[in-house]
C-alpha cells in the first residue's frame, strides 16, 4: 500500500509522495488542503441563539487520509490482489501525519500541500485526536470553541477521539484529479450546528463568570457537550 510519508509541519509544509512501486503510471498534480469554518452572526439559525457569538473554532487532527474510489484504475491485478501491485487502485490510500492544530474561523494558510497521483477519491477521513502537547491551549482536547453568549464568555470543548468519513453532499461526485492543481476543502457549517443546539440553555454552574461546556466541566453542561460534538460531526462536508 502506498502511504504519504512525512515531513511534516503544522499549517505548511510540502508533503511528497513516495511510490513503492517502480511503475505507477499516474501523474502527479498539486493538491492544497484547505480547512474552514463557515460561520454567519447574522444568520437565521435559531432565536433561542440569537445573542451567541463564535470567536473561534478550533480542531486537533491526528492525520487525514484518501481513500480511491472503486475501479479508479484500469491496471488490474491477474492474481486478484490489487495490494501493493505497483498500481494505484481502491485498495490504495494515502495518509498524511500531522498534528494539524487550526483555528478555522481564523485560518488563512492551506493546512498543508501534497503532490498525489491521477485517479478518483470517494472519501477523505480525518482523525480528530486530542493534543498531546502541553504547551498548547489545547492540550487533551481535541474541539474547542469559544465566544460569548448573551454577553458572557463562554468555551466548549471536547476530548473525543473518533474518525470523521466525509463526501461531498452530492453522493455520485467524487474528487477526480487529472493534470492540474486543486484544492480540497474541509467545510464545517457552524450556521448548522447553532440551528441544531440551544446554547441559551448553558449555564455558568460555579459563577466564576465563565460558561464551561465539555465532558467533564464543573458548570454541569455535559448533556450539552455532547449534542453539540454530535452536531459538529454532521456539519462537515467536502466543497468543491
């Protein structure tokens, strides 16, 4: 199997393909990776989120992966095992190491830029891991996000460690690359996930002032927390 191989840095950082076949037959295009938060104050979302405001939304990934769709390629294997035949084909993915640590209300840069082969991806699969650096404001979460609500602060986070599988809405479309450069963008729908929660409901628990909603927080809004990573799972998708 052919795997992206590091280097790797957080934000960018040029990632080179490595075959581990002597013949692949494909070319090889620039594909930028791009991670974003959409997020509108003014937006019809929800009256009960009328006075919320996002400051920022910040991920810890552990790596993202390709996965090619079925038949992407034309060589086949005459034993039936397309594995490491020297072919990029369905059983092929490609993985890229991170950390990434972004901030996608505030993120500019590419999260990273990769040289890939031709073929057609039916997935990309991120894992969502918590940081592992104790340096980082985010050290053992792996969502965070903060802002105010009704005027006071407020910070949701979570540790969830899980893999997220997204396509693109339009299920029969796939990422198909030939001869050209790319960009491949992450998507979460903020606008969505506020339609989906009441944040009103929160509540600062302990009065220092700060509403906490996470797993394990003292304000008591872990029934919260979870509603909202689920709903964070179900706003992501693939732009075009």
């Amino acid at each position: 199997m052919k795997k992206l191989k590091k280097l790797l840095g957080i934000i960018t950082l040029v990632i080179v393909l490595a075959s581990c076949s002597n013949d692949s037959g494909s070319s090889e295009n620039t594909l930028n990776i791009v991670a974003r938060a959409t997020y509108s104050p003014s937006a019809n979302r929800s009256a009960l989120n009328g006075d919320v405001v996002l400051n920022s939304f910040k991920i810890n990934l552990r790596e993202i992966e390709f996965e090619l769709a079925e038949n992407s390629s034309d060589d086949d294997d005459s034993n039936g095992d397309s594995d490491d035949d020297g072919f990029y084909d369905s059983d092929d993915e490609f993985e890229l190491y991170g950390p990434f640590e972004l901030d996608l209300l505030n993120q500019n840069a590419p999260v990273t830029t990769v040289t890939v082969p031709n073929g057609t991806y039916e997935e990309v699969e991120f894992k969502l891991h918590k940081s592992t650096n104790s340096a980082s404001a985010m050290f053992n979460k792996s969502i965070e996000i903060t802002g105010t609500i009704n005027g006071t602060p407020f910070i949701f986070w979570h540790d969830i460690d899980e893999d997220f599988e997204i396509d693109y809405e339009d299920t029969n479309q796939n990422l198909v690359i030939n001869n050209n450069s790319y960009d491949l963008v992450f998507n979460f729908d903020l606008n969505q996930v506020l339609s989906m929660v009441d944040l009103s409901s929160a509540v600062d628990g302990d009065g220092d002032g700060v509403i906490e909603i996470g797993p394990n927080d003292t304000d008591g809004n872990q029934a919260l927390a979870n509603l909202i990573e689920d709903s964070i799972e179900d706003s992501c998708d693939l732009d075009d």
